[in-house]
C-alpha cells in the first residue's frame, strides 16, 4: 500500500477555495486551485492514488475514477518533485 501524507514542516492555508501551500523552508509559495485543494486535504497518509480517486469520484462530476486517479496521480508526481507531500511507495524499499 502507498500512502500519500503532507509533508512535517510544510505549512498551508486555505484562502477560500484555494490552498496556500509554504515548503519546509518557508521559501517557496505554491498555491492550488479548487480541485487541487480538495485533494489536499484528503492526503492522510493512508490512502493511494486508487483509494483517493474512489473516495473522491462522487465529488467530481463528468469524470471516470480512471481519469480521475490518473489526474491524482500527476498531482501526486508535481507535489512530491516539489518535496511538499512524502509518498510511501513500497518498491522504493527494495
């Protein structure tokens, strides 16, 4: 299982539908539109890219759980690139 967390030492605020995200080093501002920002919140540590997309899917109108996981996951690869959120993938272990 590979659970996607919120980065310790990384620091947000919601600013109405939007999220204001400051990197561990209070250097970098990244800022996410409303759907980024649902699915900021949802990142627990606990839950995959495919758990995300089911429990999300309901919220998202127009769009397959497939299109959505695959969306997730590019967003997952962005945050992460940027040392925002940690990915617990398995694979990386061995």
């Amino acid at each position: 299982m590979m659970g996607i967390g919120r980065k310790p030492g990384v620091t947000f605020e919601d600013s109405g539908d939007m999220v204001v995200i400051l990197d561990e080093s209070g250097s970098e501002l990244t800022s996410l539109n409303a759907v980024g920002s649902v699915v900021w919140h949802e990142f627990d540590g606990q839950r995959d890219v495919e758990q995300l997309a089911a429990d999300l899917s309901d919220r998202f109108e127009g769009i397959s759980q497939e299109e959505l996981a695959s969306d997730i996951g590019l967003f997952v690869d962005e945050l992460a690139e940027a040392e925002l959120i940690d990915v617990d993938r398995p694979e990386a272990d061995a």
